[in-house]
C-alpha cells in the first residue's frame, strides 16, 4: 500500500457485499417464487425517475416502495418487502471481508462510503454488523449527495480530516473511481478481473481466502 495512505474507503455492493453478479443483483432471482412479484415489474417500478431523489435521501424508502406497491396491486407491505429485500441483500463477500479484518488488526482507519439510503445503511450498520467493524458509515442518504458527486467525497474529506491523497477508494464502479481520483483520492477499480490483485495492493499478501 502506498505509504500516505491513512484510511481506506470501502464501497458496499459489489466490493464488501457480493451481491452483484453480470450487473443484476442476485437477491432478487427468487422474489417471484417467494413473493409473486416479477423481477422485471419491481425493478421498473422502484428504480424509477425517483429513485434517486431515494438514494440521496430527499425521498424516503419506504413511502417510494408502498406507492409502488399501492399501484400495482401486490399484497405484501413495504415494511416487509423491505424487511425480505435487506436480509436475502446482505451476502458478504468473505474474501474482502476478511483483508477488512485484516487491516482492522493493525488499526487502520477504514470507512464504508456507500450509495445507499438511510433505512438500508441502517441495516448495513447495525443488523449486517458493519457498525462495529469500520470507523463511519458515509451513505448517499445520509450525505445528501451519491456518489460519483463531488460533494460525496467532498464530505468524506473533510469529515475524516485528511487530505484527499491519503484516502483510497475500493469501489466496483470505473466512473466512482475516476471521480475520486480526479479530486485527488488513490483509487482501486474492483472488479473480478482486478479482486485477486487487491490484497497486494494493500500490503495483506497471503490471505486465506480464494478471491
């Protein structure tokens, strides 16, 4: 790792949470056998127009999904489709999973920096457990910015009170990367083909588990 790192900024899905496999997220490839309702009709009606007013936290989760549901005409409440959507969402990933435990054991400081609303980065820190596991959980929702805005990584910044150089990026998104570096951060473009290369790049050599 180079030296004037100081703090590691994680991203969720996709890096700490393998959740995302060929760009779908795989929690849903049994949500019309468990609850009745198409793949292809959620994802219409939630990652609408909307969503992003969600995802920087100026529209809450739970009224965007029980409109959805309200119109559509599917019995299950949002609380419980949310409840069902984080619990079969949360996969960790035990290969980046454990380099984040890794670098625990020589206390170094490291973030979670998310595109994720409140009530989901809730979850991810208090039920996933990530909580106790990292220094701050920095979410869209929370920030009112996502990712790759500059004022995400602007509040990152300033909050952790380094300067941008000392601060990397492991992120799956190329365009979340490019941003953080462009404002100065050290960026890890995660991805299957570059995962196996991240516990060098870290100074973690000879993990245990298979990337």
């Amino acid at each position: 790792m180079h030296d004037d790192i100081k703090a590691v900024a994680w991203d969720f899905d996709g890096v700490l949470n393998k959740n995302v496999v060929d760009g779908r997220f795989i929690w849903a490839d049994s949500l019309e056998a468990d609850l009745g309702i198409p793949v292809e009709t959620f994802q219409k009606g939630i990652f609408d127009d909307l969503f992003p007013e969600v995802i920087s936290g100026r529209r809450d989760l739970e009224v965007h999904v029980r409109t959805w549901l309200e119109l559509s005409g599917h019995e299950i409440d949002a609380s419980s489709l949310l409840d069902y959507w984080f619990v079969k969402d949360d996969l960790k990933d035990p290969f980046t999973s454990e380099l984040l435990d890794r670098l625990a054991e020589r206390d170094f400081l490291q973030v979670i920096a998310t595109n994720n609303e409140n009530r989901r980065a809730a979850y991810i820190e208090r039920q996933a457990g990530f909580g106790s596991r990292v220094s701050h959980i920095f979410s869209s929702g929370r920030i009112g910015h996502a990712k790759p805005a500059e004022g995400f990584f602007a509040h990152v910044t300033e909050t952790l009170g380094l300067l941008p150089r000392e601060i990397l990026l492991i992120d799956d998104s190329a365009a979340n990367v490019r941003a953080a570096e462009a404002l100065g951060w050290k960026g890890f473009h995660f991805t299957e083909e570059t995962r196996s290369r991240l516990p060098a790049y870290l100074g973690l050599q000879g993990t245990g588990c298979q990337p």
